[in-house]
C-alpha cells in the first residue's frame, strides 16, 4: 500500500485526489495548502485528518511514502528537490519546473535519492496515445519527420497565478505549450532537440472586458494583474532532421478554439486531437483509418486515472514510469529555448 499526501489543493489536484481513492494500492493520508478552510474542507471529503499550511511539515510525516506536488508552476523545483531528499516518490504536475537550471537541480536529486520522479504529462497515458504508440513502434508510419500541434483559446487566460510570470514561469506557452511539446516529442521517439525559434505575443491582455462569453478562472484571478504573454509559437528542429511547429494562446481573435495534434511520417499520418484519425496509402490509393474503439478524444479523467495508476505502480516497484525527469528536462530544454529565442528575435541552439 502506497501512503500519498497531496501539496497544493487548487483545481488541478482534484485529478490527483480522486484518482488516488480510487486506487486499491495507494491510500491518501496527508494534504497540504495554504488556504486553511480549503484545506480542512478537502480534508472532511476525504477522510485525511494530516493536514498541514506548510510542505516541509508534511514531508517530516514518515508515513508518507510518495507525494503529488500540485503548487504554482515556480515552486515545483523546490518542493520535488526537498520530498526526494526526505525519501520520497514525487510525482510533480507539469512543467517540471520554470527553468533548465533548476530541472538539472531535480534530475541530480532524483538520481541521488533513488526515488521515483514522474513528471505530469498526462497525455502520454491516455488510451489513445497508447494505441498510437502501438502503431508508430510497429513502424505504420515509418519515419516520423514532421509533427505541427495547437491549443488556440478565443478567451481564456485563467488569471491569478497562471498570469502572473513570476510564479507561472510563462503564459499559455508554459501552460498548455508543455503539453504540445511533449506528446509531439513523446510520439515522435523523442529525438535529441538542437533548435528553437519562437515568437511571443502580448496584444490582448486577459481581454476582462469580454461579456457573453465564459471561461475558467482561477481562485485568485484578479483582471488587474497580468504579466504574460497572450500566444507563443516555436518551430524545433530535432538532431534527425524532424521538426515540430507548436501554437498556443490564451487569447487570440479566432473564430473558435481549437486543439490539434497531427504528426506525419514517411508511411503514413495521424491526428491524435481533436480526435484520433490515421491516414497511410495501400495500392497505390491513399487510406483514410478510423479505429473502432470507445473513445476518438482525448478523455481527461480517464487519462489522470492512468497517469496515477501508472505511478503508484512505479513507486511499488512493478513498472517504471513513462514520463520521467530526463524527460521533463528536455521538454524545459525547449520551452525556455522559445522564450530565449522569442526575447532575442533570432533562433537559438539549445
């Protein structure tokens, strides 16, 4: 049985949280946030009477085996650095960390400790990337040389802390970047990156003067603060010869939103978002492929319930993690590459 206790108690917890008491291995014995009546009232749901405002606190508990660090963006680094020093398992939400120095920092200490460190790119354990993954590792596609992926909201800059750079490390580039980034790079067989050209763009602000028109906010959003950008692309270029072409915005005068992943190989193509499709050519005649399975889309819940599962495994010693720390090291490789690349006006070798 593998004892976890949660660090950070905003929205995004809750796809930890839940996944875990669903869990017949693993059993939640410790929360920690600074928000005292969010604390005690997430506490009350789940029957966790270990509550703490302060993370070293909960990482002195030795009945923790395992946390999930579920903090602002700018904290990840040190709290993973001092729960893999205190011995244990630390699964940390997306990005590793907000900079290439400080994911050298968690990879050394991971390796020092011995520990299992799994970054959260969810998307690598969704049902369809593995299915995908079946393909493309049977060589379907054959070569992979070109991925282009998107995640374009008309409105939608969370506020709060997610707009405030100091503690997101970046805007929808960091946010939802990452997540094109990776599942891109993750597909493609993760060849070694050696270029980035990126553009950032701050036209629009959080556009709070919108009406009709709905979106997710955070707890603490507050119109007046907003230090990031609006929309960041970033072309990279890989060691063999592929390339990726990523575009994100939290807001862009676009007729509606848009998530898209699409990679292309020498044999054949896929989509994977917004629903899965493949496309390869049999006789001289090209083949559009739809599989028969439950779900085309990407499915949120199921994906985190994996992801979870997935872990608890790991940290039980059964199987080893899909996305591990040299691997969020990689992918903070080529986010801070774009904004290096974006701040200067010309490509940068990463």
């Amino acid at each position: 049985m593998l004892k976890v206790g949660v660090i950070g108690l905003g929205s995004i917890s809750d796809f930890h949280i839940k996944p875990y008491a669903n869990n017949q291995e693993a059993k939640l014995i410790a929360f920690c946030d600074m928000n005292q009546s969010r604390l005690e009232n997430t506490g009350k749901v789940y029957n966790v009477s270990n509550l703490y405002t302060s993370y070293p606190e909960l990482l002195a508990d030795k009945d923790v085996d395992a946390v999930s660090i579920c903090t602002w963006n700018a904290t990840h680094a040190e709290i993973a650095i001092a729960a893999l020093e205190a011995g244990k398992h630390v699964l940390v939400e997306k990005p590793l960390c907000t900079t290439v120095d400080e994911a050298k920092r968690v990879e050394e200490a991971a390796k020092k400790s011995g520990k299992v460190l799994q970054v959260g790119f969810v998307r690598r354990y969704a049902k369809n990337t593995k299915l995908v993954k079946s393909f493309l590792d049977n060589g379907d596609f054959g070569e992979l040389y070109y991925a282009k992926a998107s995640c374009i909201r008309r409105l939608g800059n969370p506020g709060g802390w997610f707009s405030d750079k100091d503690r997101s490390g970046g805007g929808p580039l960091m946010d939802l970047g990452v997540h094109m980034i990776d599942i891109c790079w993750y597909l493609m067989g993760r060849p070694k990156p050696v270029s980035v050209s990126g553009h950032t763009y701050s036209k629009l602000g959080n556009r709070a003067n919108i009406q009709n028109l709905s979106f997710y906010k955070a707890s603490d959003f507050d119109a007046s603060l907003n230090s990031v950008e609006d929309l960041a692309t970033a072309l990279i270029r890989f060691e063999n010869g592929a390339s990726l072409y990523v575009d994100v915005s939290f807001t862009l005068h676009a007729v509606k939103d848009e998530v898209a992943v699409r990679l292309y190989g020498d044999k054949g193509g896929l989509e994977l978002e917004p629903q899965l499709a493949m496309t390869t050519e049999k006789h001289d005649t090209i083949i559009n492929i739809t599989p028969q399975i439950d779900h085309l889309n990407f499915q949120f819940e199921e994906a985190f319930q994996s992801e979870i599962d997935h872990f608890v495994s790991s940290c039980l010693g059964k199987t080893t993690t899909l996305s591990p720390v040299e691997d969020g090291l990689e992918v903070m490789k080529m986010l801070c590459g774009a904004y290096e690349s974006a701040s200067l006006g010309k490509e940068v070798l990463l």
